[in-house]
C-alpha cells in the first residue's frame, strides 16, 4: 500500500466518521422537534392556562444542558465540517444543503423560539399571573407552528445527510464520482 493510498483511506474514515456523527446528531434533534409536535405540545394543549405556562417554563429550563447543547450545536459544526472534508465529491451538494436547511433551523430556534421562550420566562410564576390566558394565547400558537417548520426542515436535513453516506460509502475514497471536467488535472484539457 502506498503512502497516498494510506492517506487517502485514513481520511476517508475520518470524513466517514464526522459525516456519520453529524447525521447522528441532526437526528437527535429532529427527534427532538418531533417529541415536541408529536406528544408534548399535544398533551400540554389540553391542560390548563397556568399548568400550560409553568411546565413550559420548566421545560425551557431544563432544556438548557449540556447534552441537549451538544446535539444542537454540534449537528451545525460537524456538518460544516463534513462539508469542508467533503468539498471535492459528489456528496458535497447534500452535505451543502443539509448544512443549508439545519442553519435556517438553527436560526428559527434562535430568532424565533427562544424570545418566545424568554417571553414566557418573563411573565414569571403562573400562580400571579393577572391573565394567564394572554400569556398563552401570545406562546403557543406560534411557538409551536414554528417548531413544526423547524422539525420539517431538520428531517430534511437528516435526509440529505444520509443521502451523502450513501454517496460517501459508494465512491470510496470520494474521488471516483468526480467527472474529468472538474478534475484539477484534466480540467482545463476536458472538451467543453
């Protein structure tokens, strides 16, 4: 085995493996966002004004951990890495997009839903609360429309991801997709 085919291996199972661990990690957060639309808004919804406000409050408490912090922004950093790694193949296009459609989410949660979250926060203890149905009213229809949109568009990232280990695990080395075109060597000799 020569040296460049040793190099060429050992960095294909490192971008194997950051792509791998960032498609991991965007799935836990999609998983996530699903919870949320699928059970726990559900559930919340039907209780009361205050008992809605004081387990959300407690929920955006909690959520604020290290383990949630490194699903949330390590999907965004590896797939950025992986996009780096991955510049050269055919993968780079969903890695692209992937990395596209979790930074929109990553600034949807951000920009959207936690001033929400801190909105609510802000109201303080549900049990003195003058109007707790305003309080409500004011959260819950669009923090949750907007994690719906946030779930969708951290699905579709999972999907472009795991469309790029596909690609990744097909071409070996990443380098047997790339057309003669865009080859550095063959580029400027390749018809047009």
């Amino acid at each position: 085995m020569t040296q460049t085919t040793h190099t060429a291996q050992r960095q294909h199972t490192t971008s194997g493996l950051v792509l791998g661990a960032a498609l991991v990690l965007t799935g836990i957060v999609a998983g996530i966002w699903y919870a949320y639309s699928t059970s726990v808004m559900l559930a919340l919804g039907d209780t009361g004004d205050r008992t809605f406000i004081e387990v959300m409050q407690k929920i955006n408490d909690r959520i604020q951990n290290p383990v949630f912090f490194l699903a949330f922004f390590g999907a965004l950093v590896l797939t950025g890495i992986s996009y780096w790694q991955l510049r050269r193949t055919a993968a780079r296009w969903w890695v692209l997009a992937a990395l596209v459609l979790y930074a929109v989410v990553f600034l949807l949660t951000s920009g959207v839903n936690v001033p929400l979250n801190d909105q609510l926060a802000q109201a303080g203890n549900p049990a003195r609360i003058a109007d707790p149905a305003a309080v409500r009213e004011k959260f819950e229809g669009p923090w949750v429309a907007w994690n719906h949109v946030r779930g969708v568009l951290t699905v579709a990232a999972v999907g472009c991801l795991g469309r790029a280990v596909f690609l990744h695990g097909r071409y070996g080395t990443g380098r047997a997709q790339e057309s003669a075109y865009f080859s550095s060597a063959a580029g400027s000799n390749a018809s047009r």
